[in-house]
C-alpha cells in the first residue's frame, strides 16, 4: 500500500480538492465564509486598492478558510471516535471553533483597515 507521503503531487492534489469539496457541500458556515470572500474580491475589483491590501485579504481569507476546514475536520474525527457527547471532545470541538472565530476576528479586522485607508483616500 502506497502512503499519501509517496504519491505524486497531482493525487495529493486530488485529495486536498475533495476535502475542499466535502467541506462546501458539508458545511453551511464554509459556504457562508465563500460567498463573503466573492463578496469581498467583486468589491476590490470596484475598489481597486493597491495590491498589498489584496495580499492581507488573501492571506485573512485564506486563513478563514483553513479554520473552517480544520474545525470541520475535527470534528469529524471527533464524531468518529466518540460519538457519545464527551466533555473533552467539547471542549476539543470548542478550541476547533474559537480558531474559526479568531481568523474571522482578524479578517474582519483587516477588512475595517481597508475601509478607513480608502476613506482617506477619498
């Protein structure tokens, strides 16, 4: 049997895109999280602010995302493990979650950064 360490880069690609895929037809918070993002990119396409702000938007963004799928991951796990409700998993699944909450946190952080810079340009 073949580790997912040993295959090529184009079937590790394929893994991570299911997971991707998974997570978006799985979890509605995902979907919400990419429909933001699209939000996001149509008003920086208008906007047009100077390409580091589309840098710390892609880096904000892309953490979002990444938390959300490492939450959903976890708790996946977790079900999996445990499905009974445990008071460690609670508070594993919490810990997964308050990351959620944290990139967002700094997302919407740069995203008010945005909005005053462009106001002193105008």
């Amino acid at each position: 049997m073949r580790t997912q360490k040993n295959m090529s880069l184009m079937s590790r690609m394929r893994f991570a895109f299911a997971g991707v895929a998974h997570g978006l037809r799985g979890e509605r918070s995902l979907r919400t999280q990419v429909a933001m993002l699209l939000a996001v990119l149509v008003a920086l396409l208008i906007l047009r602010p100077a390409p580091v702000w589309w840098a710390l938007v892609a880096l904000a963004s892309s953490t979002v995302l990444a938390a959300e799928l490492f939450n959903t991951a976890i708790e996946h796990l977790s079900d999996h493990l445990h499905p009974d409700v445990h008071p460690q998993i609670r508070i594993v699944k919490d810990c997964a979650a308050a990351a959620v909450l944290i990139s967002s946190a700094g997302a919407v952080g740069v995203a008010i950064a945005l909005v005053v810079e462009l106001l002193h340009r105008s």
